[in-house]
C-alpha cells in the first residue's frame, strides 16, 4: 500500500511513522509512506496557503488553489490511483469497520487541514472523502491521519506477527476485550482469577466472553448486540 500524506507540518509524520509497528511494516514493504509540504504547491512568492474568510470572522482560511494543485501533483506521483481522505471533524466517524475497507486500498491519499478549515471549493473539485477520528476538534489534521494510518496498516496482512493475532479484535464482534493477567499471579495481595490457571479451555473461553460481554454493555451499550 502507497499512503501519501499533505501538510503544512510534514514533518510531523516521521517520527511515528518510523516506529514500532509501522516502522517494521515501511521495511517488510507492505507500505510506502510519502509525506508533502503543500507550501511547496503556494501561489506566493511568501508560501502563504491561507488568508482571511469571506464574510468576516476570526481565524484563517486553507485556500482551495494551493490544495489543489498539490493533490493534482501528488497523485500523479505513481499510477495507481488513490482513494482520497480529507481529515475533518465535520467528517464520517472513523471506525475499525472503515479501518478494515481501508486495508484493502493499494492507495490512499490523505490532506491535513490546520486553522479554521478549507475553502469549501476544495470538496466540490476533489470530491474527497471527509473523515473525523472523533467528536473533538484537534489543532489540525495530521494526528488523524497518523491515527487512521496506524489502524489501517497493522491490518495490512502479514504486518503483524503471527503471535499478534487478529482474529478476535475488540469491535469486531461488537465486543470489548476480555481482561487479561500474567506473572506474578499473585501481585500486591491481588489475585488473578483462580480459573485461567486451571487449563480448561472451554471454561476458561466460556469466562472470557461473559467477561468481555459485561464489559461492554457497562462501557459501550452502544455497540453492545445482543
Ligand atoms: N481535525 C481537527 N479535528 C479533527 C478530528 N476530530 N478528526 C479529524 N480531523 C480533525
């Protein structure tokens, strides 16, 4: 998977992307990411890419011309075309459905926005996909896409190792995780639970899903399917 990423803080996408998980998946060449200064793509002699809002009022405005211009560009980098994300609050709600849909992009482009938003003609000519990790404004779009990337890619197969399974993820079947104990089994006075030592394998599974079940309907009743 090829994932471009559009900022005007491009360097903020290094250090995670190098790291741990998606670290190992950029040298397993499962992913390729490719980070862009949209400054690079301004129509000013002073790498402006936004001005004040028509109409009045506080902040700044990305314009659409800059934006533009560098996707346009961006995208005509490889053949492959990409499948285009806009990171937005007033976007669709992220979630491990939309991660797994993801996972099966052979390319995805995604533009960060920082100050009060973009020029709404950017939507009408690039006709992108508006996506939000959450119902909270963040001081701009790139920890989003970082977070997007991060859930999309580990489901990329072969990314995790096999001791890393993924068949029985929380969300997948509308279940939070069950509680989890290793060594000591006795800590700070607290046990762990007597059963998971007593090598019954369907007592033990048994316990593990009513765990995760009261889990969830007391922390997620909204996901919770009876
Ligand atoms: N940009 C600012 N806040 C955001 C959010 N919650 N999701 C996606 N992009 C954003």
């Amino acid at each position: 998977m090829r994932i471009d990423l559009l900022s005007i803080f491009p360097k903020m996408f290094a250090p995670i992307l190098n790291e741990s998980i998606l670290g190992i998946a950029q040298k397993k060449e499962l992913v390729e990411f490719f980070s862009h200064d949209i400054r690079d793509w301004s129509d000013n002699k002073h790498n402006k890419i936004d001005d004040k809002p028509f109409g009045g009022g506080p902040g700044m405005v990305m314009k659409a011309g800059p934006i533009v211009t560098a996707v346009e560009a961006v995208e005509k980098m490889d053949d492959i075309p990409s499948r285009l994300l806009v990171m937005s609050p007033q976007g669709k709600r992220f979630d491990q459905k939309m991660a797994r849909e993801l996972s099966t992009e052979k390319r995805i482009c995604i533009i960060c926005g920082r100050y009060e938003g973009f020029d709404e003609r950017i939507f009408e000519v690039l006709e992108p996909e508006e996506v939000s990790i959450g119902d909270y404004v963040l001081t701009g779009g790139e920890l989003a896409a970082l977070t997007i990337a991060d859930a999309v890619v580990r489901l990329i197969p072969g990314v995790l190792g096999s001791g890393d399974s993924l068949e029985s993820e929380s969300f997948d079947n509308g279940l939070l995780d069950f509680p989890q104990y290793t060594q000591p089994f006795e800590w700070r006075g607290i046990k762990a639970p007597e059963i998971l030592r007593s090598g019954n394998h369907a007592l033990i599974e048994k316990w593990r899903r009513e765990k995760a079940i009261e889990k969830t309907k007391a922390r997620r009743p909204d996901i919770f399917k009876d």
